[in-house]
C-alpha cells in the first residue's frame, strides 16, 4: 500500500501522523540552542545625504560639515571619512 492509498483509506491515521511530525518539530525548534536575536557589533556606519540640484561644494558646506561637526561629539568614534560628489554626500564612521 502506498502513501497515498493509506491516506485515502485510513485518512484519521495520516492526520495523526502528520500532528506527531509537527509535534516533534515544535519541540525541537524550542530545544534548538541558537539565540534568536544575536549581537552584532557594526564597526562602520555609513550617512548617505543627497539635495538634488546642488554642486559638491554646497553640499561640503552646507551638509557634509554640520554632519561632520554633531557626529565628533560622539564617543567611541575613531575615524570619518567623508566625500561629496555631485548631490550626494557621504560620510563613514568608523568604531
């Protein structure tokens, strides 16, 4: 007798087997031992900031310093890079 022929004719006897199978998935799925939200520690931030229509040099200026400026008072900071082309500004912190 095949499975589906099981299934068809003792058809109490497949949803039993099917509600053991889950049973045993779900108490291995608690007993698994993975964390399920793990630390990460992200040693580079990058700050993306654009402003359609305006040149590299207002975007120095304007943007990418007082960026610049409020993110050195933050401890732990070691290094920023920063680059403006055209309307984009980036800038990386890195831990």
């Amino acid at each position: 007798m095949t499975l589906p022929e099981l299934s068809i004719k003792r058809h109490v006897l497949a949803w039993m087997l099917s509600a053991v199978i889950v049973l045993f998935g779900l108490i291995a799925y608690q007993k698994i031992g993975v964390d399920r939200v793990p630390s990460i520690d992200f040693p580079v931030i990058m700050v993306n900031t654009t402003l359609r229509g305006a040149d590299p040099d207002v975007m120095d200026t304007s943007i990418t310093s007082i960026i610049e400026s409020a993110i050195n008072t933050t401890p732990g900071i070691e290094h920023i890079q920063s680059a403006s082309v055209g309307f984009l500004a980036s800038i990386s912190l890195l831990r």
